[in-house]
C-alpha cells in the first residue's frame, strides 16, 4: 500500500473539511483558512487555488463535479466556485439572518441555504440571480430533500403546532401543494423511489414521502405526492421508536431502525411488515480471574479474622473464607437477618391538653 506525503489542512469544524468531487477526480480542502485548493485524486497536484473572504468551515460539490461552494457560517456567507474558470466566482450573503446550512440542487444551478434559527429557506438561482423563500422550515436534520428525479423538492414545516409538507417544482420554484401529515413531532422524510441509476424501476417512482416521527413515538406513515394518506405504521407502543428510515434502490421496500434493535421492513404495495431483524445479542462477559495471593498474607489475614473473646463469636459470621492453593475466595451464605422492634405500650398515657394537669 502506498501514501502520499503528509497534507495540512484547517477549518472544517463539521467534518466537511475535505470534499471529493462527485465523479472522483477531483479533491478540496481548505490549506489554510482561507485559502481553498483543488487537486486531482490521483497525483494529488494542485490544480487551482481559491482566495476565501474569511475562514473556511465547510466544502460541498455540486452534482456535476464542476462547481464547488465554500461555507463561512460565523460570517453568514457562501461563495461559489468554478473549477473550469477560476476568475468566476459568486457570493451569497445571508445579511441579518445569517446561514447556518447549505445544499446543492440537482441541477448544480441552485443553491439552498438555511437561516438562523430555522426562519426561512431560500433558494438562489446561479444563472438568473432569483430567490424563491420558504418560511418556516422545521429545525430537523434532512428537513428539505429533493425527489430522485430531481423534479420536486419536499420541505418540512412547522405551523399551529402541526407538522406540513409543502411540495415544491423545481423548474420555477413554484409550491405545487402543502398538506398536513399525522406526526406529533415530524424528524425525517424521505421519497419513496427508484434510483436513476437502477435497472428496475418500480410503479411508486418518487411519488411516495414516507415521514416519521421523533424516537418518543413509534410510527411511519406513507403519502402520496396529493397528500392522501396511503397508511401508517406502528410496531408497539409505550416504548422508544424510530431511529431513521430508508428506501432501497427499487424504490419496493422501506428499511424501518427503531430503538428495540430491530430492523423492520415494510413492502409496498401493500404496506405490511414483511420481515424484522435483530441485532445480535451481546457477547457475555470474560469469567473472572483468580485473585491469587502469597501464603504470608494469607495467614496474616486467617489471624485477623479469628472469633474475638470480647463479642464472643467471628465478626464476620455472614462471611466463609476458603483458601485452596494460595487462591482465596469469599462466599455469602444465606442466613436469615432477625431485627427485634420495641413493642409500644398498651395504654399510653395521653399528654395533658393546653398544657393543664389535673
């Protein structure tokens, strides 16, 4: 196996610090805070170099491998930049809301950014310079997930205290339908639907959302891109539920984690558990080892522990000590405790009332 030199680098305080292009052949990281570099993945050489405003904190590619962002969330900031062209370069500046999350759109044309506190959503357009904003976005992690075929974008809300969906299309941003969905407390959603890249598509090709609730409550329920329930599901109750969702490739079966270490899987149609795995059982504990002890100390200690003519028996009477070969081992029988209570008297004397004694 072979390694490359040592390469430094800074910034990524999410993890996001070094980015491979989708396609491979290309790798970002930041080689200082504000300095971005792009190299090849095979030679590892410099290809081009990016001069960022402030520090870097995160690196996404665009789905075509020819565009890439720089996040600066401390300074509400995103800047955009072109492999092929490295005097193209554009900013998003989030102004008094800040950004605290980006994300590409299937197109590599649009970029999502997310305000502070979860106030709005807003989509910015790299070629027409347009913003379509979304408000009130619900604080989940993969609240905004686009459709397979890239044609629709689903963005979970939080209105009343109720859980919607609002269905976006993706050619002019416009919202197509928003309704209300049966969660108490709505954490995930996910399109039920093929890959583009799998040879068997199925008849529920990205036209199913499958939406769960938070961990406090076990139940998955499927919708229809109209907004009519197609059922839900729930294994138990009174106990910790779903953990995460996902669909398989053909788009047929939905992979359910919940907190009983069980992976269910549920078919559709029809939506019916099919089959349930659990998770291995844990491996029992190593047997104890031998406490072993040299012959002085031992007797030392069979000394300490004879009857004292004081107390008139062993103190420690609850306690037998073997000894077997300078091995020692300490065994609790089982003998009955007795603790006598004081019996009150019969007729106790009532104290005199308001202190007067007769």
């Amino acid at each position: 196996m072979n390694f490359s030199e040592i390469l430094t680098s800074c910034g990524g305080a999410r993890g996001g610090a070094v980015a491979w292009s989708p396609d491979g052949r290309l790798v970002a990281w930041p080689s200082s805070p504000t300095r971005l570099q792009v190299r090849d993945s095979a030679s590892l050489q410099v290809l081009v170099t990016f001069t960022c405003v402030d520090a870097v904190q995160e690196v996404l590619w665009a789905p075509d491998s020819q565009h890439l962002l720089s996040a600066s969330y401390k300074r509400g900031m995103v800047e955009v930049w072109a492999v092929g062209d490295p005097g193209w370069r554009c900013r998003v500046d989030g102004g008094s809301g800040g950004i605290i999350a980006a994300l590409w759109s299937p197109d590599s044309r649009h970029i999502l950014t997310t305000a502070d506190f979860y106030v709005q959503l807003t989509v910015w357009s790299l070629v027409s310079r347009d913003t379509c904003c979304v408000r009130r976005p619900k604080a989940v992690v993969g609240g905004a997930v686009f459709s397979p075929s890239g044609s629709y974008l689903v963005v979970a809300e939080r209105r009343d205290c109720r859980d919607y969906l609002a269905l976006f299309e993706t050619q002019d941003w416009t919202l197509v339908k928003s309704f209300q969905v049966c969660t108490r407390d709505l954490v995930g959603v996910s399109w039920g639907g093929h890959t583009p890249s799998h040879p068997r598509p199925q008849t529920n090709t990205g036209s199913i959302l499958a939406v769960w609730d938070s961990p406090l409550q076990y139940k998955v329920a499927l919708y229809s891109l109209s907004g009519y329930c197609l059922g839900c599901y729930s294994a138990y109750e009174w106990a910790l539920g779903v953990t995460g969702c996902l669909w398989s490739p053909s788009g047929q079966f939905l992979a359910i984690c919940s907190c009983d270490d069980k992976v269910r899987l549920l078919s559709y149609p029809p939506a019916g558990s099919r089959l349930s795995f659990s998770s291995p059982p844990p491996s029992p504990p190593p047997p104890p080892l031998p406490v072993s002890f040299t012959r002085r100390p031992v007797q030392k200690l069979l000394a300490m522990l004879q009857p004292s003519p004081q107390l008139g028996a062993c103190p420690l009477s609850l306690l037998c000590l073997t000894q077997k070969r300078q091995a020692v081992r300490y065994l609790l029988p089982q003998y009955p405790l007795i603790k006598t209570l004081p019996v009150p008297p019969k007729n106790p004397a009532r104290p005199p009332a308001c202190g007067i004694q007769q």
